[in-house]
C-alpha cells in the first residue's frame, strides 16, 4: 500500500509513528508472536524503512530470537513492531485506524491453536451490566490520533502492595 500516510502509536501516547508505504497485512500465528501480543495470534502489516518515521519516542526492543526483534513502549507495554533481516512490521492494533489494515494472509497456519478456526462460530454475548460498565469507564489512553503532546503521565497498575 502506498499512498496515505498512516499513524499510530502506543496506549500511553509516548510512543508515535507514521508510515506511508505499507505492504501485505497478515496475522501470524506462531508461539512467538503468541506470547508478544498475549492472544492468539500477532496481526501485522509489513512498512518500509523509507516511509516509516517515529514521531514521539522510539519503541524499546527485546530479541526473541536470533535474527528477530520485538518493538514495544517501554512505558506501557504495548507490542508495535517486528524487526527482522528482511524489514519490520508494525502491529495492525497500534494503528489510529486498524480497520483499514484487513489482514490478507496468515502465516504459520500450521502450529494455530486447535480451536482458532472455530473461534467466532461461538455464540457473542451482552449483558446490559457489561455496557454499562464500559460507558462509565474513563480511558488513560492516548487518543487515536496525533496530538501535540500528551501531558497525562501514563497509568500503571502496579498490583498489590505487600506491606
């Protein structure tokens, strides 16, 4: 895809992109990718070096292999990039509109957990309470497009405290 610029970035704002020459999106569903995005599969679309320009910060990198890369916000963990020999990939859920990003392949079809293909087949459920308790939720994350800056601090959640 080349053509519109596209941006994104992290839940906390701290880390900002945008990119301009896309290729093939695609969801992978090997354990690394798995374990990155702690679901069922990584979604990705492939961006070029030339049409990529971090805006805010800079993704933080953990090798998860020998050849392989796995970009995140080191402030909130967000995965956002896939850096191998051949490029880097972008995660589709980083993008300020990801539903223009319709994966058009899948990779590592063969080790998908054993019940993917009939995941969606099951029934969806609503319950009044449950909207409800997602109306009154007051989001910390960074809107879903750039802005000048984002003065609120990011929010974590340390867990309990030991005294």
């Amino acid at each position: 895809m080349t053509g519109p610029s596209f941006s994104g970035g992290c839940q906390c704002g701290a880390v900002r992109f945008r990119a301009t020459r896309l290729g093939r999106p695609s969801i992978c569903h090997c354990r690394m990718c798995q374990k990155q995005f702690g679901s069922f599969f990584g979604a990705f679309v492939t961006a070029h070096d030339d049409g990529l320009r971090w805006t805010r910060g800079a993704p933080s990198y953990f090798r998860s292999s020998e050849t392989v890369a796995r970009g995140f916000c080191r402030d909130c963990g967000t995965p956002l990039t896939y850096r191998h020999p051949g490029g880097i990939e972008l995660a589709i859920g980083a993008f300020d509109e990801p539903q223009a990003l319709e994966p058009q392949v899948q990779v590592n079809h063969a080790v998908r957990l054993p019940w993917i293909d009939r995941l969606f087949d099951k029934p969806a459920y609503e319950s009044e309470a449950m909207n409800s308790f997602h109306a009154s939720v007051a989001s910390y994350q960074h809107p879903d497009h750039d802005t000048e800056a984002w003065p609120a601090p990011c929010h974590r959640h340390e867990g309990p405290q030991n005294d």
